[in-house]
C-alpha cells in the first residue's frame, strides 16, 4: 500500500541515492495550463475549487498528466486555516488574498480558535485523501501550509500591502500579543498538518513568504522559533514512512545557517543564492530545493535548458537536491516551457549522480 | 565657499572621526510632512514638483527646518533619464510609475539617444544648484541617479510588475540587446550624476532598486558591471573636496563581499542584515550606511529609540557608519517619529565616537 512507483522526491530529501534529480515545481497546478482554467471556471471560484475535493483532486493531477514530475503538491491555499477561523477570506482579481475581518486587538487575538481539521478544513483532509486514491502511489504528495508569521502578516493586514505597518507595528509596540497569535497558528499548523499526514500527505512543505520581510533578530523570534516547534510537532513517520519537512522562507538565503538547525530535512532556496554557495553554507545538514529563477520560463528552450544546467552544475554531485523553481509557476507561462525545464533536468542530472 | 558647517556626513563616508553617527532618511522629503503635500498640491503634480527648480528646492530644505538631519537629498526621481529619453513618465495614484512608450524591440534602443544633462535634465542640474545656494553651506547635498539595472526594469516592463516577464525575458533571450540598453544608461547616468556634482552635489548615492530580484551571476552581469563602471567615470573630487559614492542595491546582502569592490566608498543596507556581520563581511574597504526596520517608526517612541540603540550596537565603535533606514519613510509614518528617530541617533551614537 505505501509502495511508490517513484520515489525519487522523498530519496533526495532523506539522502538516498537517486537516478535523476527529481523536480516538481511550486503552483505547477494552476492557471499557466488551460485545463485548470476549465476546472476553475467549473467551479466559479477561487475557494469553490479549493473547498470541493473533487475538483481540488483533478487540478493537482492535471499538471502529472502532461509532465513526468516526480512529486504532487496538493491543491490548496495557505489561507485555509485563518478561513477557518472565521476571517473569511475572499480574492479580488489583481488585489490578492483579502480577508473581511482582520484580526488586530488583543481581544479579536484572544477570541481565535484553534480549528479542527476533521471539522473546519475537512475539505482538505477530505482532498489529501482522494488525491492518494487517485494517485495510485505513482509519485508522493506533498501536504503544505504557511508558516506562523505569514499567517499572521495576513490575517492583521486584512489585505496586500507594501509598508506591512499594521503587522509590523504589533511587532514593535506589542511583541507580546503578536506571540499570542502566532501560538494559537502554529498550534492551528501542527494539527493541520499532522491531520494531512494521517490522510496521506507523505511530505510537507512550509511556505513562509514574508519572512524576508523580517530583521534577522526579528525572524528568529517571529518566524523560525515557530517554524521550530511546527518541525518538532508533526508526526515524522507515518505507516513506517518518513515524513520530511522544507522549509522555504522566501529571501531567506541570508540566514541559512540558523534556519539548517530548525529541525526541518531540507531547505526551499529562492534564485538569489547560489545553490553550491548554499550547499556549502549548510553542509550535509540539510537537503536543498531550488533555485531556478522562475522568469527563465518567459525565455525559449535552449535557454531553460541552459539555466537548469547551471543550476544543476552550482549544485555538483551528490543526491540531496530537489530541483524546483525559487518561486512558483506564474499565470502567463507557457506549458510547454514546462515541459522543457523537467525534461531537461532529468536528462542533464544524469551524470551526477553515476 | 566649500566650507561645510556640519560635514558629519561626508566625515562619516570617508571614515574621518566624527562626534556623532550622522544621519539622513531615503525620503525624508516626502508626502510623511503636511509641508509637502502642500508644496505638492501648489504644483499640481508630482512631475511639475520636480521639474519646477524652486518647488524641488523648497521641498529638499523641509525635512531640515524640521530636524537636524546631517545631509540634504536632491528631490528629484530616479526616472528623470527615461523621462528625458522620451518615454512619457506618468504616475497613477497608487499604481507607481508608468511610461506611455515603453522600450522593448532592439529598434526602439537603437534610436535611444543619451540625454544632455544641460537641456533635457537642465531642471535637475538648476534644482541642485538651487538648493547648494539655499543650504548655505549648512549640510552636504546628496545627488542620486537610478541604476542602470533598475531604469532599464522600468522602461522595458513600462509599469509595475511581480514578475518581471519583459525584462527577464530579454535578459535571457537577447542578452545583447538589454546589454545595449544598459550601455545607454550608464553613459546617461554618466553624464547626469557628472553634471549633478559640477552643480554642486557633494556624494552621490546610486539606487539600485530591482537589483535584488537577479541570480547572483546575473546580478554582477546586469547590474553591477554597470555601477562599477559609473564609480569609476564619475568626478570622485571637484572644487578640492572629495565625492563619495554610496551604492545601495536593495535586496543585496548577499552580495556585499562583490558590491564592496566595485568602487564606491559606501553600501547602503537594507534592515535584513545584521550591521555587525555585514561590517565583518567587508572589512576597512567601504563605509556602511542603514540599516533600521522603517516599520519602526510605525511603533510607539521608546521602540524607535531602542530601536536606533540596537543598529548602533551592531555596528559598534568605528566612525564609517551612516546612520538611515533601510528603505524610505512612508507616507502614512508620523513627522514627530521621525523626530525622534534623529535625535535618537545623535545622543545614543556618542558613546561610540569616544
């Protein structure tokens, strides 16, 4: 029943040997392909394809159809879990990720509950589930969530920002109350996630996107302290299995050292480190994930495939990398492209690792 | 006539004792001050405000009737140089810049033309002279220009953008003809900052807004070849003083080690590095300015204060530091914080210059 017909994602990851070095790539679901576009219209919205299991099923295994990526990444947003919490969440076209009830008063901090995952976010679990039905153990699926901090910058903005002054104000004027929201999150992360885990997700993935926006005293104590205890929380075998943790903090190639020690198995680099600089930072610590600059997609075909050699050489040789994009997939991109990228890492990772 | 009477600032730069950090604020001209929004709505206009000599002169003087800042900036744009090219600058409220004729074909950089500092951007070079005459010898003038990296972003994306398709899709599919561009722009930003310094600007500071968004070897390619090679064509004295450079590469902390030798006298720094490891990181060669949170000054005054007390103590004893943000003021950030801010600086950075 756990037999995966390629395990080549969760081999790097843990250090084993591998063939190729197996690529998957962040938002590889989505609007870049016209079959998502479908399914989404199908379902009128945003949430309505991320709440129905069904749908959320077919769009994360649409981009497996056309391209022989070695892993699936759940379909979701990491938004769900302050959803649940009553926030409610809506998209504006072009605005990003809003939410109706910001949360900024110790009192709105101190009425938050933590919400269960079988109840709140079953459609998720319920997600998890189906996908590795329909998977058949082909590749392994990745469950995901945001981390503490980024959760919060959200759900106190209320809405895209640039200054961040309403999170960042709370930072500076009362550390404390912003610590009592970031508990109540990882608390919230850590059942989400070991609920995802028990219903199938044979990896995880934290995306902490504004922690760069952070000072490096700062993102230790805001950021990566619950990052952490998310690593230390979760359920790291399942049914005989390890489960391995990235952990991606975009802009967070500064601060690689600390973030090697969080207790995470392997790191998701943004395109602004060199990835053998990286390696040599961390050492045999930690895996690495990354680091192609996502624009190179916008280029023609010999160009990708010349961007994913240099990255694969920065790399060299050795089997604890996992080739993906420093930032996900973006709406405009042509599929093809894709299909270039992952062929040629498969093709032109070969020789390092013979 | 050069007499200066306070030259903390370029004493700092040139790693001369002082009796205190000097400081200035990127924006401390600015919407922040109800004096500008009034000097603003007289203009009429953001661009008739930096055209019009007097205007861009009386709003450069307000932060330092208001504070005792160490330095006066040029108020001006970084897009004065496309501006002058021809591309029809224009701004939208809360869209950031736009240009009516963006440049994206080799034909369009082909018929681009180097600007005349003296006819194009004579309003600039009048502002400069304007504000030396109105300073009175008081504080130093700062000149700035645009990297060529960063204008060539703008003029080719021709609006705000989060992917940078147009620009990243050039750099990796015709290498050469974004190199053409940036030639051009180098030799404007030449020939711009040279007239700024006969006009009496005393440092120059470089802004290098997107350079942050590049892979590391693009970086070094695309965006400080070009800063290297306008530290070494500038005027680096006029009238026997010394003009310094500060280059300040947002999002480049990762770089400092290369950025340290391109030639200019001083880095500026974003606030996620640590002042203490980045001044390990470059040694005796440069002079650091930043580096402090500005979200900061969202937080109540002891914050502010302590604070300013922390990126003091990170850079420690030593005179080679400028005392400023790590980004601009906002324009919803309190004049009476900024207040603070400033005096914070001069009476805790005492201690240090013992």
């Amino acid at each position: 029943m756990n037999t995966i017909q390629n395990d080549r994602f969760l081999r790097a990851l843990l250090g084993q040997p591998v063939d190729m070095t197996p690529v998957w790539l962040m938002r590889q679901a989505g609007r870049y392909l016209p079959e998502y576009r479908n399914t989404r219209a199908q379902a009128g919205d945003f949430m309505t394809l991320c709440k129905t299991p069904e749908l959320a099923c077919e769009v994360t295994l649409q981009p497996l159809a056309r391209f022989p990526l070695d892993a699936a990444i759940l379909f979701s947003d990491i938004l769900t879990i302050p959803d649940a919490m009553g926030l409610g969440l809506y998209f504006v076209d072009g605005q990003g990720p809003k939410f109706k009830y910001p949360v900024r008063t110790p009192k709105a901090i101190q009425n938050l509950t933590v919400p269960d995952p079988e109840d709140q976010l079953r459609y998720v679990i319920d997600a998890v589930r189906l996908i590795r039905t329909e998977l058949a153990g082909k590749v392994p699926l990745i469950g995901f969530a945001g981390s503490p901090w980024t959760l919060a910058v959200y759900m106190v903005e209320g809405a895209s920002t640039r200054s961040y002054s309403k999170i960042k104000g709370m930072l500076y004027d009362s550390p404390n109350t912003l610590h009592k929201l970031l508990n109540i999150l990882a608390d919230s992360v850590i059942l989400y996630l070991n609920a995802q885990i028990a219903a199938g997700a044979q990896a995880i993935m934290l995306f902490d996107t504004w922690g760069g926006i952070l000072t490096p005293t700062a993102y230790r104590e805001f950021s990566l302290a619950y990052l952490e205890r998310i690593c230390y929380s979760l359920v790291r075998e399942f049914a005989a299995q390890p489960i391995p943790i990235i952990l991606f903090t975009k802009g967070g190639g500064q601060w690689l050292e600390v973030i090697a020690k969080s207790g995470c198995d392997a790191i998701g680099l943004d395109w602004t480190i060199d990835l053998g600089e990286a390696r040599a930072r961390v050492g045999n610590l930690v895996a690495l994930q990354g680091n192609l600059d996502p624009a190179i997609l916008y280029a023609a075909p010999e160009q990708i495939r010349s961007g994913v050699a240099m990255v694969l050489e920065s790399y060299g040789h050795g089997s604890k990398h996992v080739f993906n994009l420093g930032h996900g997939v973006a709406q405009d991109m042509q599929p093809e492209h894709i299909g270039v990228l992952v062929d040629a890492v498969h093709e032109l990772s070969k020789p390092y690792h013979q």
